[in-house]
C-alpha cells in the first residue's frame, strides 16, 4: 500500500514524533560504540516522554521513516 504512505498518521501524530525525534538528538549518548548510543539515546527519550522503550523506539523509527518518504518524493511534509 504504498499510495497510504502518510496519509495515515495525523498531524498530531507526527508532531509527536517530531518532538521524540528532537529529544533524542539532544539525548547524551555513547560516541564510540553507534549500538549503545542509539540504545541509550531511546531510552533517554523514553523517560523523558513517559513511556516505554518499545514506544519511544517505535516513534524514533516512524519520523526516520517519514523523513525518508519526504525525500524520495513519495509524501508531502
């Protein structure tokens, strides 16, 4: 279902991501190992959004995911 590609999430949905995306950026992270960084930025997201890691992970992946759709041309921001 390609043609569905961001359309289904809301903007306030995305607004969601965006801001746990934000989070995660300014989340300290492990600079020499790119597994424990990424693992410790989530979790930091995690605490800091209220919710579990699974949720925090889940909301990271969709923004990148979103992001890289808006570059291939396949939805609009």
């Amino acid at each position: 279902m390609p043609e569905q590609r961001g359309k289904q999430a809301t903007d306030d949905v995305k607004s969601e991501w965006t801001r746990a995306y934000q989070i995660y950026q300014r989340a300290p992270g492990d600079r020499y190992d790119k597994k424990k960084d990424r693992t410790s930025r989530i979790d930091h997201v995690a605490v800091e959004m209220k919710l579990t890691r699974k949720q925090a992970k889940r909301r990271i992946r969709n923004y990148e995911a979103w992001q890289r759709n808006i570059k291939k041309g396949v939805v609009e921001p």
